[in-house]
C-alpha cells in the first residue's frame, strides 16, 4: 500500500516538473494543484529564455501522463491513448479500469468498469468515467488498465503518478491533490534551441525557489530522419553522417593506418538540411573511397544532467560495420568488399525448430580438430568445426543454432571471454571473435560461419541486446537525454541490471535498432534474432521491428526474453509474431522430475501452455537450461552445493525425463549447448566471465553416450514422420488430447491425436517423475494395440520392446520413468 502522507500547501508551491511541448512552447507542473486567486509566479530561469504567455493549461493535459483528470464535474475522467497500445485490439477486446476500488481482477468483465471510446486533447481515447469521492481518497488508490482476457497494459515510465505496490509491481495512483489543475501552458517568444539548457522558478514572496530543469517533451524523442547513417562510400567519395541532435558541434577524426591515430586529420560535420527544416543530421562529404580508413566523432553540447558530453571522448560510430575493439575506430568499408549474403538457404518453419542455444567460444575452444589457439577463440575455429563431419550439433540433431551476442562488446581484451550481453555497437562482428579485428577480418569469417551452419541444414538466430548498451556508452556522449531512459534528474533508469536502460521509443533508437536487424539479415544471411530483456525495447516497438524486418524476410524468427526487472510482457505478446521465452516451464520441470508438480501442471506444458501463455502453438519457447544462472544439472542434482558434475543415476534418470518432456511438448524447444551430455559447471551460478568453466568438454559424451544418444534419438523423433503430431502449426482441436492422471499423483498418460483429427497414428505419452513406481488406469486404450516406441533408457528402432512391457488398464510407469507408445487406428 502506498503511504504517502497528505499533500501540504507547500507542496503546491514546488515545481514537480517542466518540459517542452515542441521549440515554441511547453508545461510546468506543480506538485499539486494551484487553488489561488491569480496565476503563480512561474518564470524563466536563464537568459535567453522568455515567456510570451502564461496560462492554466486544459486539466484533461494531465492525463497524458497519469492517465486520469477530474473534470468540472468533479468526475474522475480515466484516459488510455489507443497509440501507446497498438498490440490491443480495440473495439473487439474490451479494456477495464481495475484498481484498489473494484478488486483488480475482479473488473475484468464488469461492464461498469469498461472503457469506452471518445476524444481527448483532440484525438481519439477510451475513456470512463466515474464519481470522484469514492476514488480520490487517502493514501490514494492504485489502479492500472486490463484487457478482457487478463493482459496488464505497460505503464508509462514518464509518469507522476507511478507507485510500487511492493509485490515487484508499479501501478499508478489517484492522487486527489493532482487533478489536472496543476498544469500551466507557456509559449516562448522565439524557438528554443535544443544544444541549449534551459531552467524555470517559481517566485514567491520575492524568492525564487531551486531552479527546475527543462525537459525536452515526446516531440524531441520522435524527432528522425531516413537519410543513410554511418560511413558511406559511394564510388569515389566517403560521407559520413551521424544524428546528433542536440550537439553544438560534431568532429569527424580519421586516419589510414592505426599507429597514427593520434595524428588523425579533424572534420567540422554541417549541420544536414531536409525537407521540413534540420532533423538532427551532420554530415561531411569528402571526395575519396577511404575503405579501410579509421574514424572516430567527438561531440560537444549542453552541460546540464540530460547530456553527457565530452569534446574529448572518441565516439564510435552506431552504424560503423566494424570496430577494432570496443572503444573503436570504426572502420571505413565499401559495400562492394562487403558484399551480401546468399539467402537461399530454407529457414525451417517455427513449429519444426529444434534449437540449440550456444556461444561461439564455448564451442570452438576445446573442439577435436586442428585448430590453432587463436582460431579458437572465434569465428574460424567455430566455422572449421561446423564443417567437420563429427560436429557436435550436427551429430546432436537440431536444425537451429541460437548464438549469445555476435556484436562488438566490451572485452577489453582479444582473449578476455564474455558471453557477449554489453554490446558496443550493434552493427559490427565482435572483433574478439575475428583473426585481424584490425581490418575488418570478422565481417567476412561471420559471414563464412553463417553460410556454414546453413551448409549443415541448420538456421542461424543471433541474441541481440538492445534494452541497455555496454562501455564505453557511445550512445551516452552522441546524446544521453534522446538514447536513454532518465529520470527528472537526469539519472540513467536501470531496469536492466546493467546501469543503463536504453530508451527503444525514441525514432532514431527504434530506427537503429531496426537498421542493424536488417544488416544482419541482408549481410550475413542470419535467420531471426532473439531480444534480449524484451520487455525494456516495448510491445509496441517490438510490432513495429516484427513488421520491418518481415518486409524484408517474411520468415524470420522472432523471438522475445519477455520480461525485465521491471515486469512481463508474454502476454501482451501473445497478439503479435514472436515467440517468447516460457520461465514458467524452465521452472516447473525444475521441481516436477522431483515429484513436486501437479499433473494438471504438466498437461498444460504439454499442450503448449496454451492460450494464457502461447496464442498459438510455437509461440512458447520451452526450455530448462540457458546461459544464465546454474545448469540443469547443477540445478537438480543430488548432490550438495549444486555440483553436478559427477552425476548420480537418479540425475541422469531426472535429465532423460526431462529430455522426453521437452521433446514431447508443443511449442519450440531449446536445449543449452552440452546439456546432452551432462553439462556441469561445479554449481557456479554466474559465469558470465568465466570461459574456463562454459567451454565445452566434449569428452564427456565419452563419459554418458546414453545420454548424449538418448536426446539425439527424441530430437530425431521429433522431427520424423511420426513426430509431426508433436509439431502444430495451429492450435490442435478440442479432443487432440486425452489425458489420464492417477489422483494425488504426478504422474501423467497423455493421447496425442486422440480424437483422430490428424490422421490415424496415435501417440501415447506416460511419465512418472516420482522415485517410487506406479500405475495410471487408462481404461480403454489398453486394447488399441499400442507399439513401445522408447522409455526411459533408449529408443528401439528395431519395433521390438523388453519382455514383459504392455499397455494393460493400469498402465505401469516404473520410478523416474517415462514410455512412449505408438498404434495406428
């Protein structure tokens, strides 16, 4: 509950907030509403910047930020603008006010509580309103906004009115002291510039109180331009360009050999004019193809809390193709060395992926083969192993390879490993990665490395990190205020987790993610990218990414980490084409090959997590071990301190549970490089630095070939004939499944096809995660002349099956054991 104590008079003296509307006007907001006779004393706090009016603005501005006004009624008026939620699809999906008022949830159908389309501030809201004495109270009520089929609307980081509700959760409150009269209108009597730093006081009794800083409003973060960006070489002339918006000047440094950098020849950038006046590009043209060449920018602007510029930082480019480390140059390249990708490899379709999640060192570094030391680190090393005729992926059976950040990161060293999450630029190879980062090497050994992985019939998903960046913050010196999510102070927000959250909203940031997606695409050949935190870039900046970069590869695979520190976007999700990381799966096997979970539970993962979760079938990435946190096996074994690494059986009994689970779910399944073989890391939780214990040893598929044999055998299931009835496209009928249960006990018999709507194949699935054996009553499938077609030890390719192993009334299912059946009607 929010405990905010009473509004006091003084309050409504103080400057809550200012900030600009466009260059010729703006809003001042008190901490509460002004009840005196005449207007404040608002006024300018610099030279240079004077008011041509004054006046209240309309309380109905207010709602734009806390989502309510109260009107001359005395009506609270609640306000959600349908462009912040183009996810919703209003008019077929109603939206309801639930708060502290009506039981949150319990709004969800109540007609009473429904919005209701209108007008707002001259353009279209869904409104309701309602009395305002039962909800403007002390504390203040909390409320937010719910769909009808139980989706929570994003908040607004912007807003006033935001409170935690101390579950992990923000909401908003009804403050019965900001009303929508707190709010005053100024115009300017000339435009304001925005490499200026501009300031307001309120005056009283002939004091002024602290200065309040002036915002740039939303008009500044739409503020874009489409002309090319970055290094452009064009036949016999280079431009540079570089959106800056409100830098006072822009230097371009460049030089042809490394060892003179500190001889670079300096550039002025001019100011670049387009159609409607500047749009916050410089750029310099100079007659020569400098392919090859080293550039770097400096920036220079306002000194306030909103920038953080230093004429002296070198700035990498955001759109240079290649890096020599973190810190730069960029390197100049010719788009015709570039060149383009050969896109004619098939990227299979959502429903038929397996995928393998994996890091390029992690897999090159201990591979069998020839391979130098300095091969191993990157590109070239993973590449020879690819094409190998024993590699490992190849031998396991998936068809994709999901790789950790590819893009330049902040290793300060060649040999320094990282997984890769603190990306410095998101158009170039990681230089860690390539043989002679220096010239550009790794542009061509990631496009060797794509091609190979297409070459063995698997697709290419990169990780990519847009919701923060990593150090240097290139984008923090270019304009800190346009890049970032910042408070009214000017401190970065960081719901990340890495000290910066990057505001994906503004144009040019969305503009630049969407641009580096594409080059990735048409560059490289890549087949889909999964989004890092996903739920800092925004459903609505997501749909918009999902819509660009399907123009230009309608099959991409889109796949969203849909939650933050701040909260969970699978849900919203649900109505767009990416598919989401399913937590609550990675969870719940966790406990359930412990006997901890329900049956009702696992049905439900089975199925797909259907409905609440996945819209339709592949949109549930299933999954039990990532990068991040312990391994599977570290997280289930037996033994003490989550050391795994010497497996008891009953780990390894847990581990092929799970594969058969996992295999046999609807949805995506994504298993951990080396999870197949036992994979441990001694129990360390956090191993991002850590290359000793992420590379891969492939010698312990020598120490569990059953294991590695028996996950090889369910993929290769999974993706046969019979296994089609595991892969929907669309979600299945009514009577697909049938599933049994023995009450009180987890475990489980599930029908695939039950009904017949697929063919006449029938699958029967039974598990039991518990360690004492038990049976399942099936009833009538016992006479349906079921095939074993594998259990918890092996698959039998051969058709025949261990004595004694029959679908009888009560199916037998020994301890940590799983059977799958096959009869045909």
């Amino acid at each position: 509950m929010n405990t905010r104590a009473p509004f006091t008079v003084e309050q409504a003296q103080r400057i809550a907030r200012a900030w600009l509307s466009s260059t010729s006007g703006g809003i001042i907001e008190l901490d509460a509403d002004w009840t005196g006779a005449s207007l404040p004393l608002l006024a300018p706090g610099d030279h240079g910047f004077a008011f041509a009016d004054l006046r209240p603005a309309a309380p109905s501005l207010y709602a734009d930020e806390a989502a309510y006004y109260v009107d001359e009624a005395g009506q609270v008026v609640f306000v959600l603008d349908p462009a912040e939620h183009s996810w919703v699809e209003f008019g077929k999906m109603p939206v309801y006010v639930a708060g502290d008022f009506n039981g949150w949830e319990q709004a969800v159908g109540q007609a009473d509580w429904a919005l209701e389309p209108g007008e707002v501030n001259g353009r279209a809201a869904w409104l309701l309103r309602k009395a305002g004495a039962a909800l403007l109270t002390e504390p203040p009520q909390q409320f937010k906004f719910v769909t009808g089929d139980n989706r929570w609307l994003e908040l607004p980081r912007e807003a006033t009115n935001l409170v935690p509700d101390g579950k992990g959760h923000f909401n908003r409150a009804l403050l019965r002291h900001r009303t929508g009269r707190n709010l005053f209108e100024f115009t300017t009597t000339e435009p304001v510039l925005l490499n200026q730093a501009y300031s307001v006081v309120h005056v009283r009794d002939g004091k002024e109180a602290p200065k309040t800083r002036v915002r740039l409003g939303k008009f500044f973060c739409e503020l874009r331009s489409d002309l090319p960006l970055g290094a452009i070489v064009r036949r016999g002339e280079t431009t540079f360009r570089l959106f800056a918006p409100r830098a006072k000047h822009v230097r371009l440094f460049l030089c042809e050999k490394l060892e003179e950098l500190d001889k670079a020849f300096g550039y002025e950038l001019d100011r670049r004019e387009e159609a409607g006046g500047w749009r916050g590009v410089w750029e310099a043209h100079l007659d020569r193809n400098l392919h090859g060449w080293y550039y770097w920018y400096s920036v220079s602007g306002p000194r306030d809390v909103f920038g953080y510029f230093h004429p002296n930082q070198r700035i990498l480019d955001p759109y240079a193709q290649a890096a020599v480390g973190r810190e730069g140059p960029g390197i100049v390249l010719d788009p015709a060395w570039v060149g383009r990708a050969d896109r004619s490899f098939a990227t299979p379709s959502w429903q038929d992926l397996v995928m393998a999640e994996g890091h390029v060192r992690d897999l090159a570094a201990q591979a069998p083969g020839s391979l130098s030391a300095e091969e191993r680190l990157g590109f070239t090393g993973l590449t020879k192993w690819v094409r190998h005729p024993d590699f490992y992926l190849k031998k396991l059976g998936v068809n994709c390879v999901e790789l950790q950040p590819v893009h330049e990161f902040d290793n300060k060293t060649r040999q320094e490993y990282q997984w890769g999450y603190m990306t410095a630029n998101y158009f170039a190879p990681a230089s860690g990665f390539a043989l002679d980062g220096p010239r550009a090497s790794g542009v061509k050994e990631f496009q060797e490395l794509v091609a190979a992985f297409h070459q063995q019939g698997m697709a290419v998903v990169l990780d990519v990190v847009y919701n923060h960046v990593g150090e240097p913050a290139h984008l923090l010196f270019i304009d800190k205020l346009y890049y970032f999510e910042l408070d009214d102070e000017g401190a970065l927000e960081n719901w990340s987790g890495c000290g910066n959250d990057l505001r994906c909203r503004s144009a040019m940031a969305k503009r630049l993610i969407i641009d580096s997606l594409l080059h990735y695409i048409e560059v490289y050949g890549v087949d889909g990218f999964r989004f890092d935190l996903a739920e800092l870039i925004g459903v609505d900046v997501l749909r918009d990414i999902e819509a660009a970069v399907k123009r230009v590869k309608p099959d991409v695979i889109l796949i969203a980490e849909p939650w933050s520190f701040r909260g969970h976007i699978a849900a919203a999700l649900r109505p767009t084409g990416y598919a989401s990381w399913n937590d609550g799966y990675r969870n719940f096997l966790r406990d359930y090959v412990h006997g901890r979970g329900a049956a009702d539970r696992m049905e439900y993962f089975l199925k797909g997590s259907p409905w609440h979760f996945a819209f339709w079938p592949a949109q549930t990435v299933n999954y039990t071990e990532s990068h991040d946190d312990r391994t599977w096996l570290d997280m289930i074994t037996e033994n003490g301190d989550f050391n795994g690494f010497h497996p008891t059986q009953n780990d390894r009994q847990r581990t092929h549970l799970m594969a058969a689970i996992l295999l046999m779910s609807v949805g995506i399944p994504l298993l951990a490089e080396g999870q197949d073989f036992l994979r441990s890391k001694y129990g360390v939780n956090n191993t991002y630095l850590r290359g000793d214990l992420n590379a891969l040893d492939y010698h312990r598929i020598a120490r569990y070939p059953a294991t590695h044999a028996y996950f090889a055998a369910w993929i290769a299931f999974r993706r046969s004939e019979r296994g089609r009835l595991l892969r929907h496209f669309s979600r299945a009928s009514e009577g697909f499944f049938r599933c049994f249960i023995r009450p009180g006990g987890p475990a489980l018999v599930a029908v695939y096809n039950a009904d017949g709507s697929q063919g006449r194949t029938r699958l029967m699935f039974a598990v039991n995660p518990h360690t004492d054996d038990t049976t399942v009553p099936v009833g009538d499938l016992a006479a349906q002349g079921w095939e074993l077609l594998a259990d918890h030890e092996c698959f039998y390719h051969d058709g025949g099956r261990p004595p004694g192993q029959a679908v009888e009334s009560d199916l037998f299912i020994p301890a940590l054991g799983c059977s799958l059946w096959t009869a045909e009607w």
